[in-house]
C-alpha cells in the first residue's frame, strides 16, 4: 500500500492531511493511538463526511489494524462492526486479526458481501468458516461451496442456521460426502426438508446391511434372508413415500422407477398398508396420466380394470388393488382415517364380501398379498382366512 504521507503530499487539494495521525501512530503513547482509533473508527461510519475523506484515512485506519497494542486493534474493529461500505483491504485486515477480535467482528459486520463471504470460506480457517456458516445473511454461493468442499463441523453448523437456505443439490452433496458419518446421518434424517430420495438411498443402504449381518451370522436360510430384507426395505421406502410432500412424491417415484425398484410388489404393499396417495402417483406415472384422472378412476369414476392394465401391473394383483381403492373411497366417504391396521382388516372384509365377479380361486391368492403385505393384525387375519378357505376347498 502507497506510504501514507506520500498519498497526503499527492491530494492536498481535498483539504485533509493526514500526517498528523501518522504522527499519533509513530510517536504517541497508547492511549493517544487507542482515542485515534475511536475517531477514525467514528469518522469512517459517518455517511456525512465525503466517500473522498473516508478514502483518504484509510491507510491510516490499515495502520491502526496492525498497531502493537491490543486495545488499540479493539477499539477501531469494534468501531467498525456495523459498518456497512468498508474498504475490502480494511475489511479482511481485520477478519485476519486474532479471534478474540476477528469473530465477533465477522458475526456481525454487514460490509461482507457475497464475494467477501466465498474469500473468507476459500481462505479462513475453520474458525472463521464455521462464523460464515451461521450467519442469517449467507448467500446460496456460500451454501454452495460450504456443502461442496468444506469439513463436517462447518456443514453441521450450517443446518443449525435456520436462517439458511439449504437446496436439493445441496443434500444429494451432504450425503454424497458424509454418508459414512453417523453425526451427519443423524442431522440430516432429522431434516423435515430432506428430499425423499435420500431417505430412500439410505433405506436400502440400511436394507443392504440386514442382509450382509443375517447372511455374515447364518441366523436365517438365504431365501428367508432375501425376503426378510426385502419386505424391510419396501416397508421404509413407502414410510418415506406416504411422509413426502405432495410435490416431492412424483420426483421420489420417478426416481424408483428408473433405478427398476418400483415394484408390483411395492405398489401393492403400499395398498395393503392404505398408503393410496402413494398408490396414486405411482399409478400416475406408470400409466402416464394427470393424477386428477387416475384419482377419479381409483373412485369408480371410469374404469379401474382399463387403469390398471394402463400400469402394465400384473392381473394378479387386480381385486386387491381395486379393493383397497373402494377401501379408501368409504374411507374418505366417511370422513375416517383408518389405521393401517384397521385398513387391512376392512380390505379382507371388501375382498371375501363385494365382489360377485371375483372368481373363487382368487380370494386365496389376494388373502394371500394381503398376508404378505399389510399390517401386523391384518397380516394374521388373512393368513387364518386363506386357511381357512382351502381347508374348507
């Protein structure tokens, strides 16, 4: 930086010299440098006083940041805390002093800027990361890189910042980078925002490690095991398909129909656990249809069988598919919530009573998904009926 007297000596025509400050600053005591610092702090936050005045001091305020003493350095940084036009020279000046003066000078300063707020990132120490981190002003770029690039305990701090704007692409980073991370894992299953598909990858990780325990100790045959992780994984991902928000669920499905993971198997244990908002959007999707129409198909406005042949689902899971739609239609006829417990019950009730068509060989292979599918009670209910019904065969 040009030598202060100098400058003065170039601009004598803005009426300001600032030799006698340089002055205080080599010759006076501290107490003489710490009520400088006060001033020019002062004199700096004083909008009233010309852009070309605050200009000039600046070598002398860059003097005082580096100045011997403590208290000196204190003063002008406390000073200039809310200020919000500083000089960027004077700004990271002081964001690099100690931390006892840097921190809460960079907490509260509203002179950081957004590309001031990626320097310090790219530059500052964790300390200093992590202040950025918390602020209520970060910007998506700080966001951006803080997710990309930074350490744990930055991101952590960044979604206690409630103030933050934490996007999509910014969790996919997250669990890209900390999935292994039992205290990332933690935080982010915790997010209410998280998006459904990560719930999803980490549900059949958790699937995928069942089956390596079960098949590591030979507690159970392999295809026990296989279906033991399988119904495991199908149960959370619905979990994760019925707690969606309404526009999250057709990206989360999309996602399982690309990666081949959504099912017949899956649809209909969604039906059998009366997770219908599910079942809808999948059929949605598979059939290729606005989801008002397959709504309205799904409560007998138009034809049920025409959908789900539409949906290339198998004909075998046809009755319990459209049972479990004229389930939640009285359902909803009602004004009723029913659990999944007591939906399953109501589904073996519509399938053994409704349906004069249904040939009799099918209400044993239908008792038979719901057996499979539904809720615990429901589950053994169906598997005494289906007894029950070949017995008496």
């Amino acid at each position: 930086m040009q030598n202060a007297a100098t400058s003065a000596k170039q601009e004598p025509g803005l009426g300001l010299d600032i030799q006698i400050f340089m002055d205080v600053i080599s010759g006076g005591g501290a107490e003489q440098r710490i009520s400088l610092a006060r001033q020019i702090a002062a004199f700096l936050c004083d909008a009233e006083n010309p852009l070309s005045e605050r200009e000039q001091v600046l070598p002398v305020a860059m003097r005082l940041v580096a100045d011997e003493s403590a208290e000196v350095r204190k003063v002008l940084s406390e000073g200039l805390s809310k200020q919000a036009d500083l000089h960027a020279d004077l700004l990271f000046a002081i964001v690099s002093l100690e931390d006892e003066l840097a921190l809460p000078f960079l907490s509260q300063t509203p002179a950081l800027t957004r590309w001031h707020m990626l320097a310090v990132l790219r530059a500052g120490d964790e300390a200093r990361q992590a202040i950025v981190a918390l602020r209520s002003d970060i910007t998506a770029e700080a966001v951006d890189f803080i997710t990309t690039t930074l350490s744990l305990p930055v991101n952590a701090l960044l979604l206690e910042n409630t103030d933050a704007v934490i996007r999509p692409a910014n969790y996919d980073k997250l669990y890209l980078r900390f999935c292994d991370e039992k205290v990332m894992l933690d935080i982010l299953l915790a997010r209410p925002d998280l998006p459904p598909v990560i719930r999803i990858n980490q549900a059949r990780k958790s699937a995928g490690n069942l089956h390596a325990l079960v098949a590591s100790r030979g507690w159970l045959p392999a295809f026990e095991t296989v279906e033991l992780v399988t119904d495991a994984e199908e149960v959370a991902i619905i979990q994760v398909l019925a707690a969606a928000k309404p526009e999250d669920l057709p990206k989360a499905i999309t996602y399982l129909m690309d990666s081949e993971l959504l099912t017949p198997s899956l649809i209909v244990r969604a039906a059998c656990l009366g997770a219908m908002t599910v079942v809808a959007q999948c059929f949605a999707i598979l059939a290729d249809a606005p989801l008002w129409r397959v709504r309205e198909q799904m409560n007998g406005k138009g034809s049920f069988r025409s959908l789900h042949a539409k949906c290339g689902l198998p004909q075998t899971c046809y009755w319990t598919l459209r049972a479990a739609c004229d389930v939640a239609r009285d359902e909803g006829d009602a004004g009723v919530r029913l659990s999944p417990d007591d939906f399953g019950r109501k589904l073996i009730e519509t399938l053994l009573t409704r349906y004069e068509s249904m040939p009799v060989l099918e209400q044993p292979r239908n008792l038979d998904f719901v057996s499979r599918f539904a809720a615990d009670t429901a589950r053994h209910l169906a598997k005494r009926l289906k007894a029950d019904i070949q017995r008496a065969a």
